[in-house]
C-alpha cells in the first residue's frame, strides 16, 4: 500500500497547481492502494469520496503547496476514520474492571490477554487473569504460561501453577469460570479482571451464544475484539458478526508486525464505528502499543516526519510573510536584519529547530547555520535589533564600539552579545544569498513557490 500511495504523492509533489483531472486521477491511485491493502471496497469507496470532495473544495491553505494539500487531506480523513484520538480503557468507578476477550480461533487473544495485563501491571494494577476457553485442550495451559510470564495470577479450572490453590477447579463450563472468575477478582481485591475467551476458525452460533452468555454473567466494562490484521477483506464480515453476536466496545489488532499495512484496520473502524485501543506487534509479551490513530495514517501512507512537517508548518507559517520573504530572496534583494528576525521567530513557532531541519531533505546549509541556534535568544535577538537605529539595520557594518555601547545598554546585553549577533547574521545572510540563487527555499514548507 504504502509504496503505491508514496509514488502517488512524488508525482504529486513535483506539481505547483492542481487541476480537478490531477485530483481524480491522484483519487483513482489511492482507491488502487486501498484495495491493494485489502480495505474493504465500500470503506474504500466512501473514504475516496470524502477525499476528493476536500480535495476540491477551496480549503487549500495558502502555506502549503497543493500536493502536500492532498496528503494532508489524506492523512486527516484517515485519522478520521481511524477514530482521532486514541481512546484509553474504560475504568471502572468500582472495580474490578472487567475486560472480555472476543475474536476467530488464532486471532491473538491469549497472548494478547497476557500482554493486557502485563501493560496494566506496570501500571500499578493488579489483574487477575481467567481462562473461559475450554474449547481446546492446551488452551487453559496456555494462559498459565503466559500469566506466568507477565507475573500475573491466572484463574483457571485446573489447579494452576501459580501455587495459589484456592484458586479452585470449577468443571468445564466456561461461564461458571468467568463468574467464579470475578468473585476471585472480588474477594482477592484485583482491580481488573481479563477474561479469556474461546474463538472458532469460522463465525459460527455457538461461539457468539457462549461469547454472549461469558459477557452476560461478568457485565464487562470493556469487549475487546481482537482481529488479526493479516484477515484482509474477511476483515469486515467477521467485524460485522462479532458486533452483532456479542457486541463489543473496542478493537485490538494484532500481527500488526507481519506485512500487513493497515487494511483491516481502516476497514473494522470504519464499518463498526468502534475505536482501536491497542495493536499486538508480535509473539513477545512487550510487543504491544496502544494504538494511536494519527501514527497509523502515517503507517499507512508511510511518509513518516514529513506529515508532521506539513501540520506543523501549517500551524506556524504566516503565509503572506513567507512568500514575502520568498520574493525578496528570489529577487537577490538584501536580507536585513529584520528578516533575519521575522525568520528567527516563525523558525521557533516551528518547533526545535534541529528536528524541523532534520526531517527536511537537502537543507544541509540551513542547518549547519543555525545549528548552534537556542531558541530561547530569539527574545534577545528581538530586544538586539529593536535597539538598532534603522540605518544600523539595514547595513550593521557600521555599528562601531560606541553604537555597540548604546544598543547593548538598550536592550540589556553586552557589546559581545551584539558582535554575536552580526556575525551570526552575516553567516545566516550567506546562505539567504545563496539560496536565493539556487531558489533553495523553495523547497520548504510555507516558503512559497
Ligand atoms: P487466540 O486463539 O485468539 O487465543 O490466539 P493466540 O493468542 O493463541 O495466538 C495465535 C498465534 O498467533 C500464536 O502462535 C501466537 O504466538 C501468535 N500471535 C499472537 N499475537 C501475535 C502478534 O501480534 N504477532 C505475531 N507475529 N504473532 C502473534
Ligand atoms: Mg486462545
């Protein structure tokens, strides 16, 4: 998926304006992708539409060129869809807490209630785990050794390993062992309880009715649904009847580790409406994230820091003064020291300067001149230059021993302060003509083009 949709943007991204054929064939290659990536076809569908309909509209805002637009209008409907923000587990005011495991045989629900608890425990919680999975043989042996390993007690049927013995048998009804589950939790004061279910290959009406009846007798403040991300275009149907026969409150994805680029989840979000909570990354018990919308977008369109590059130019750049700035470096025109502020104090809303240079391609010289820049002389910078006469500003050559005097006086520094600042001036002034010559600032976020 995501080389496809990078290809996409490079085309894109070569591009100053762009005409309505542009967007609909720019639509057409990311549909391509999604399907690609096994999204389902009416996420797809919807989701193309609501792109090129911002892609239209004339929301273009004036810092960014038209292509990194459309990733952006991209990247924010896939946030969108992805749920926003992430979305915590729901607590509850008097525990325990009760989470429920659902999903297919296979789809990491056992490993995943180990690394649930293991997260929680670091926490400072005290979960209780319980296998309601009698379904297979080794399932119950299962969630021992997993409990064993994230050092987390495991209610189970059995005498477990965990030299808790009145932790006590209770048949093979795995929702008597949900319920006994619970009271355990109760009486034994944890303050969530992690209840482990069966899963069948296929959705079939046994495994719904039992998943129900689990739910019914422990009344969980959160149903997980745990999807392998690998399902692909099952993804949808197998959500659909998980939401119809049980219900559940959240998702988990799990072998997000694998190649699987994020299909599933676009499409499970979309379809059911329900937030991912957390991503399974592999077989080790810390392999496990709390899944965050935004970084899944970026995943998916695999661009990385540049999209947080675009949004936080977005955010910072005044666009009228950048493409001022753009036509007094294009024309060759002497940079003043007054630029040199403007720059210095729309650079700084950007965020740490070294970051923002680090994530941009070819600019090399920039950092390397501002490389030893503290964002926090940009106030005195401001108070240097403000004390200059304007003669002083437009040619600092002539500021000599007395004129240093009195702007140091002025703005509260020293004479070495203001030979400082000239000369980072004169430096940060070489590259301005330098670039201007190349038409270098072109290539920057905000700086017109
Ligand atoms: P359950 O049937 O839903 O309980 O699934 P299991 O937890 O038993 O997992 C099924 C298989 O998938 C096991 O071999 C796990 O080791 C493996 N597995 C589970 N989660 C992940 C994951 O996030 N990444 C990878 N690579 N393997 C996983
Ligand atoms: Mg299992």
């Amino acid at each position: 998926l995501s080389d496809r949709l990078t290809s996409t943007f490079k085309n894109l991204r070569t591009k100053g304006r762009l005409s309505e054929a542009d967007i609909d064939a720019t639509v057409r290659e990311i549909r391509r992708a999604l399907l690609d990536a096994d999204v389902a076809v009416p996420v797809v569908r919807s989701f193309t539409g609501a792109v090129r309909e911002r892609a239209l509209s004339a929301e273009v805002s004036q810092a960014l060129n038209p292509a990194q637009q459309v990733v952006k209008i991209v990247n924010d409907e896939l946030v969108a869809i992805l749920g926003g923000q992430n979305r915590p587990l729901a607590m509850a005011k008097r525990p325990p807490t009760v989470i429920l495991l659902a999903g297919l045989q296979g789809a990491g629900k056992t490993t995943l209630a180990g690394k649930l608890a293991l997260h929680l425990k670091n926490q400072g919680h005290t979960p209780l785990l319980v296998a309601a999975d009698l379904q297979r043989p080794n399932a119950v042996t299962q969630l021992q050794v997993v409990g064993e390993r994230a050092g987390v007690p495991v209610y189970a049927p059995h005498p477990g390993n965990q030299g808790a013995d009145d932790y006590l048998p209770a048949g093979a009804d795995p929702v008597a062992v949900a319920r006994q589950g619970l009271e355990t939790a109760r009486t034994r004061q944890h303050d969530v309880l992690i209840v482990d279910t069966a899963g069948r290959l296929g959705v079939d009406a046994e495994l719904m009715q039992q998943a129900s009846d689990i739910r019914d007798a422990v009344e969980p403040d959160e149903v997980l649904f745990v999807i392998d991300a690998m399902i692909g275009q099952d993804a949808v149907a197998t959500a659909q009847a998980f939401a119809d026969g049980v219900g559940f409150t959240g998702v988990v994805l799990s072998k997000l580790d694998g190649d699987a680029r994020g299909g599933a989840a676009l499409s499970v979000a979309s379809v059911t409406g329900r937030p991912i909570l957390f991503a399974s990354t592999g077989e080790k018990l810390t392999d496990f994230e709390v899944f965050h919308p935004d970084r899944m977008a970026s995943r998916i369109l695999d661009m990385g820091d540049v999209l947080t590059l675009i949004e936080q130019a977005e955010k910072a750049f005044d666009a009228e003064q950048a493409e001022k700035m753009a036509g007094k470096l294009v024309s060759g025109e002497d940079f003043t020291l007054e630029d040199f502020l403007v720059q210095m104090q729309q650079l700084r809303k950007m965020g740490p300067l070294k970051n923002m240079f680090g994530m941009l391609p070819g600019m090399g010289q920039m950092r390397e001149a501002l490389d030893n820049f503290d964002e926090r002389e940009v106030d005195r910078i401001e108070a240097i230059i403000r004390s200059m006469t304007p003669a002083e500003r437009q040619n600092p050559k002539i500021i000599n021993g007395s004129r240093r005097a009195r702007i140091a006086r002025g703005s509260g520094t020293t004479p070495t302060d203001i030979n400082q600042l000239v000369e980072r001036f004169d430096g940060a002034q070489k590259v301005m003509r330098q670039m201007a010559k190349g038409g270098g600032m072109s290539g920057m976020p905000g700086m017109g083009n």
